[in-house]
C-alpha cells in the first residue's frame, strides 16, 4: 500500500516521503527525502498516513517498521495497552 511517511525533527523541522507499507507485517519501505535537518538534530516522532488519513506511528529505533498495540502485563509489571515495534527483531522489543 502507498502511503505518506512524516519525520518531525527537534529543529522543528518536518519531512514528508513516500513509503510502501505491509499492513499485514507492518513493514515499510520508505523513499527516503534528500532533505534532512542539520546534525545537531534529534528525531522526535515518525508515523505513516494511510489513504483514509488514519496515522500510525513508526517504530524509532529500527524506522523499518509500524509500533503495534498490545494489551497485557507490561516489563514493569503493570496491565495495560503497551506500544511495541512489529519488528520481533527490533531491539526495543527487548
């Protein structure tokens, strides 16, 4: 599926490209912008906008992949909805 893939960057700034994404695996191929914020700037949020405008966010670790919804005990030992990476290899699935 065609989607638009969003990066909102400490310095303010926001860069949009395209992707192809896998609502089944939650994998995405993003066409990366040859527009980038400056070094010294730290990636605060990254999400896809599906065709019906609903938003998903993109896992900031491995950015190959969709965050997902569990609900469950938590690593902390609370129950809850908890955001994980659809990635099982991802590092903050750890």
């Amino acid at each position: 599926m065609h989607v638009k893939y969003t990066s909102i960057w400490s310095c303010g700034a926001e860069i949009n490209s395209t992707a192809e994404y896998d609502p089944i695996t939650g994998e995405l191929d993003v066409e990366i912008s040859n527009s980038m914020p400056d070094d010294s700037s730290i990636l605060k949020r990254e999400y896809i906008t599906l065709p019906d405008e609903e938003e998903i966010e993109v896992c900031t670790d491995c950015h190959a992949f969709t965050m997902g919804v569990v609900v469950g005990d938590n690593a902390d030992f609370s129950y809850g909805q908890t955001s994980v990476c659809r990635n099982p290899d991802c590092d903050s699935n750890s």
